[in-house]
C-alpha cells in the first residue's frame, strides 16, 4: 500500500518562522487528535489550537490525514534513532544490561502518550503506506544484526539476519499490543523483565541463560 500523494506535506519550511509555525502546527494536531479523536479531528481545530489561520495550515498541509501522517512519521524516525542509539551504548555490556537498556527505553517512549499512540498505530500503515514501514523495520533489523554480529560467538541462533528480524518484530509485537491493550503495562516494570528474559532466552544456550541468572541475582 503506497503513501498516497495526498498526505504528503505541501512544502518543507525553509525559514525559522515557518519551522516554528509548522512545529506549532503539529504540536496542536497531536493535541486536538488526542483529546477529540482520529474521526472528529478538523483541520479548522487544529488551526485554531495552533494560533494560525486556516490558509497558513493550508500552505503545508493539504489535509487531516497529511498531520497525521506527519506525527506518524516523527515517531517512527524517533523510535528508530532511540533503538540504534541505544545500541551503540549498549555495544559493550553484558548481554542482559544491554537488553535492559535497549527494551526499557523502547518502551518507556511508548508510554509517553499512549492515547496518542494508538491513534498512530491504527492509521500508521493506511497514511504513511506500508513500504515506509518496512524500511524502517530494516533499519532497525540491520542495527540489531550488526549489534548481535560483535556478540556471535556467545549467541545460540547461527543466522543473525533472521535472529534480528525475529527479535525486531516479537519485541515490536507485543510493545504494539501494550500499547493498545495493557498501556499500564508499559511503565510497571514487570513487561520489561519479560521482554528481557524473553529475549535472553532466545539468544543465549539454556546453560548460559541459567548462568547469567545467577549472575544477576
């Protein structure tokens, strides 16, 4: 399903004014689409929330479906530059520090504003088309990859490629229906030591995840 062309922006801002406007626009639009919903969002609410006339949204934006795409858009790049960072800081801990590190702060930015994101997760692969999806889901495939890559030696899967995708989508799986139906869950803790165990559990042989058991006790 392709992005179609009429939620795409009119213009990128060039100047600091226009930036600020636009950066006002989408703030309200995340406001009016989390208190008002997906259905009863209007450009003209938005419009009057952000303090700009209905023409000045106009100018960037053709319609509803274009500020939404927008907000869907910024999360997953978000999302996307919080896992790779995450990474990176993670490259030379333990495996289950690294996890703790990298599944903790995935949720935790999930759970920044759960209304808002279930609205984005409803109407992400509709408004922004399932290619862009899928490109950001290989990004974050070839990051875990090349993460896994300097761990190989101590890892049980032999083909790191499918490990990542596997883990990239079961991680991203369940952190969707926490958003949608447990979103208490993301903040309480208890999903992340799941989530980490689970992952562990995948990764390393049986005798090694008894023994880093033991040492995290």
């Amino acid at each position: 399903m392709p992005t179609h062309p009429a939620v795409h922006p009119r213009k990128a801002p060039k100047q600091q004014r226009s930036r600020a406007t636009v950066e006002a626009i989408l703030i309200a639009t995340t406001q009016v689409v989390t208190e008002h919903g997906y259905d009863k969002t209007t450009t003209n609410l938005i419009a009057k929330r952000a303090g700009v006339s209905i023409g000045s949204l106009y100018q960037y934006f053709p319609n509803k479906e274009s500020l939404v795409a927008a907000l869907c858009e910024q999360h997953m790049r978000a999302v996307t530059d919080g896992v790779i960072a995450a990474l990176e800081r993670a490259r030379a801990l333990p495996l289950r520090d690294a996890l703790e590190i990298i599944i903790r702060g995935l949720l935790a930015h999930h759970a920044e504003d759960t209304e808002l994101q279930k609205i984005l997760a409803e109407h992400s692969a509709a408004l922004i088309g399932l290619d862009y999806c899928k490109e950001i889901d290989r990004r974050i495939e070839a990051a875990v990859a090349e993460h896994l890559a300097q761990r190989q030696e101590n890892l049980r899967p032999a083909n790191l490629e499918l490990g990542a995708f596997m883990l990239v989508h079961g991680v991203e799986g369940i952190t969707h229906a926490a958003v949608m139906q447990r979103p208490d869950a993301l903040e309480s803790g208890a999903l992340a030591r799941e989530l980490v165990d689970l992952v562990q559990r995948y990764l390393l042989p049986p005798g090694d995840v008894q023994r880093e058991a033991i040492a995290a006790e």
